[in-house]
C-alpha cells in the first residue's frame, strides 16, 4: 500500500479521536473495560445493547451501575449523527443526509462531515422484496471518477466506524424496517478507509449485533489494488464488486484516476486471485456512457475480461450529467446487455432507482442540501 493510501486507511482509534463505544470491536470494547477496572463482560452487554438492540442512549444501559453510566455520559462515549434531511423518490427509494457531530479543521475554519444514504426496494431472488441500504465511507471522496458528483465535492474525512454504522441504525429505527443487504456504494471509496469499513462490516455480521449474512454485505471499490489483495489475504467474507467501467487500460484512466495509480492488468489480476483463492464470484460493476464505453470495440474488450473469470456484471446507466454525456437509451441498454449475455456472460440491468431525487449511484453530492448544481466552493461552506 502506498504512503497515502496508509495514512488514510489507518483506524480512527489511532488519529487520537475520544474513544466511542458504538465505534469498537467487541474486543477493543473489552479492552476498554478490563482498562477501566471494569468486568470484561461488560463488553458483551454494551455490544448488544448498541448493535442488537440499537440503544442510542446511556440511560437503557440498566445493567451499568448509574455512576458508570455517568461517567460515560460526561465522555460522550455513545456519539450519534444527526440527520438533516431525507426524500423520497417516486419509487420508494428514500435518500437520508447525516450529518457528523464531529468538527474538523479546514481551510475556512472547522468543518463538519456530511454524508448520504440511499434506501432501496428491489425484487430479489424467491420474489422475497430485497431492502438495501447504500451507504457512504467517507465524505467526498479523494478519487476524481470524470462521471461522479461525489468527486465534485471537498473530501472532509474518513468516516469513523460508528459513522458508518450509525447510518443504518437510524434508517433502521426510523422505518421499523429490516433491511435485507447492505452495499457500501454510497459516498467514498471505502478501501481507502479499510480498516473502519471492515470493522462496520464484521460489526453487522456478529451474531450480538444485527447478524446479517457475510453475503449481503457488498463493499464496492474503484480498483485500489493492495487494499483487495489484503481483503483476500484476510479471507473477508464479504462480497467483493469492482467499478470496471472501462475495458481499455488507456481510457480508463480519463474515467477514473485511481487507475494512474493502479493499472487496469493489476486490477484485473487482483479480481482473478479473488475468484480462484476465495472461490467466488466477483461483480463488475460497469457504468453505460454513450460515446465513451459503449461502442462494439469497448464491447468485445469487456467480453474478453469477463471469461476469463467468474464473475457477473451490474450494468448501471449513466446518472450524471457531468462532461456533458448523455444517460444511454433503453434500446441502448437492451443491446449491450443482450450482446454480453449472448456471449455467455450473467449481465444485469441495475438501473436508477432514486434519480429524481439525486439519490441513484454517482448523484450523492449534498445537491439537496445546498439547494444548487454541486461545486467545490459551494460545498466547503457546508
Ligand atoms: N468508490 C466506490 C463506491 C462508490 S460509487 C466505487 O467506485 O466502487 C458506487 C458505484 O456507482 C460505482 O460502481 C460507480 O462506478 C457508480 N457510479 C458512479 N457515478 C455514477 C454515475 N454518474 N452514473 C452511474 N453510476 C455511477
């Protein structure tokens, strides 16, 4: 991994923020305790009080003597967001905009992260309705994807675990509603906040927690090389899709700036060593964009990619209007589509649940919040 990519990958419990309970391990949280001259199953009870249950306050910690609870009320040791604002889409998708109660510094004084989650109801396998939450792992972001609102924006910060977590709490509570998959391609790269994301991920697979399956937890990447080899060397049981977008090593890097830094070949043999060490299929994720990736060429290039490995592809029609390209026709769609199934390849249609209200995959950028197109200097007042 590279200098950067560490700096920013580094767990928040070691950038010197106050330590928060919703924002550990089970075991960091024993940790906490034994320190504190606590019993270590404390740790156990805080756990389950904030991930099973969804305690968002000290006072339902009835198993805590009252002077503990205190004591951890004056540390603020149980931090939340605050939600700003929500919409809802025409089909039910429902965009949420959270706020962190955390300042930082920036350029033009201290500023807070904000960030977006998506709620989305789709048909899934066994006509069972599938409830996904997209959600974010940064604010902004540090890549420059040429079709992505997200890159628009001022990066504000890695999101801490409980940052991350937080958001499905509350969406959860607010809709007395399980949700059914959880998909971190909401704001941010989250390989480049690999440890918080991942311990969010295991967070929501424990068993004391909300215990959703490995399998419907989705982290989504741009193609940072070292962070999935170190995803596969630690056997993550979380499904790994990959936002292959161009097939040409050459012109994917107009798109997408992460593969200066990364080729497209190391990409690729990363997914390959994903497929064959864990044996599992891999999701491409593949953004339709008129004039720029659709073309026959483009096509049989992204052919050749995808029997070479097991793997399916999410189309996803252009959702921006960024560099002034256009969102590709139905018809468009229907023959790409049908020219990747042809040739034997499980290609899928996910389309733009969420687009009226600037919550479909590429859109989040605060739009609602600030009222107008997003622009850095816009956004940084925020
Ligand atoms: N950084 C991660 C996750 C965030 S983007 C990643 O790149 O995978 C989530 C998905 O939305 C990615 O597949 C991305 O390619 C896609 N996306 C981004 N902007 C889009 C847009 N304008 N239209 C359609 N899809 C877009």
């Amino acid at each position: 991994m590279s200098a950067p990519e560490k700096e920013m990958s580094s767990s928040a419990a070691h950038q010197g923020q106050a330590f928060a309970l919703n924002d550990a391990s089970l075991e960091e949280l024993e940790a906490f305790f034994l320190a504190r001259g606590e019993k270590s199953f404390r740790a156990k009870q805080a756990f389950r009080r904030i991930h099973h249950l969804g305690s968002r306050c000290l006072d339902d910690f009835t198993e805590f003597s009252l002077p503990l609870r205190e004591k951890l009320k004056q540390e603020n040791a149980l931090p939340g967001l605050f939600l700003k604002e929500s919409s809802v889409s025409r089909n039910g998708t429902e965009k949420y905009i959270f706020e962190s109660p955390e300042e930082v510094p920036g350029r033009d004084g201290l500023r807070k992260r904000v960030f977006e989650s998506v709620w989305i109801v789709s048909d899934g396998r066994d006509e069972r309705t599938r409830k996904t939450l997209c959600i974010s792992s940064q604010a902004g972001c540090t890549l420059n994807c040429s079709f992505c609102a997200t890159g628009t924006l001022p990066f504000i910060g890695n999101l801490r675990t409980y940052e991350i977590l937080d958001q499905i709490y509350q969406i959860v509570h607010l809709r007395q509603e399980r949700i059914t998959n959880v998909v971190f391609m909401g704001m941010g790269e989250p390989f480049h906040n690999y440890d918080n994301v991942i311990r969010a991920a295991r967070i929501l697979n424990h068993p004391e927690g909300l215990h959703l399956s490995a399998r419907h937890i989705t982290i989504s990447t741009a193609g940072v090389v070292p962070a999935i080899h170190r995803f596969i060397d630690e056997r993550q049981p979380f499904n790994l899709a990959i936002s292959l977008n161009h097939p040409d090593p050459e012109k994917r890097k107009p798109l997408m700036d992460v593969t200066e830094r990364h080729s497209l070949q190391e990409l690729l043999q990363a997914a390959r060593r994903y497929t064959t060490e864990l044996r599992r299929r891999i999701t491409f994720e593949y953004i339709m964009i008129p004039g720029q990736n659709m073309d026959p060429e483009d096509l049989d290039k992204l052919i050749r990619i995808a029997r070479k490995l097991r793997c399916k592809i999410n189309l996803i029609p252009l959702n921006t209007t960024l560099q002034g390209w256009r969102a590709p026709t139905a018809a468009e769609i229907m023959d790409f589509q049908n020219a990747l199934r042809n040739a034997g390849i499980l290609a899928f249609n996910r389309g733009s649940p969420g687009k009226d209200v600037d919550g479909a995959c590429g859109m989040l950028a605060l739009r609602s919040l600030s009222g107008t197109t997003p622009e850095k200097t816009k956004a940084s007042e925020i």
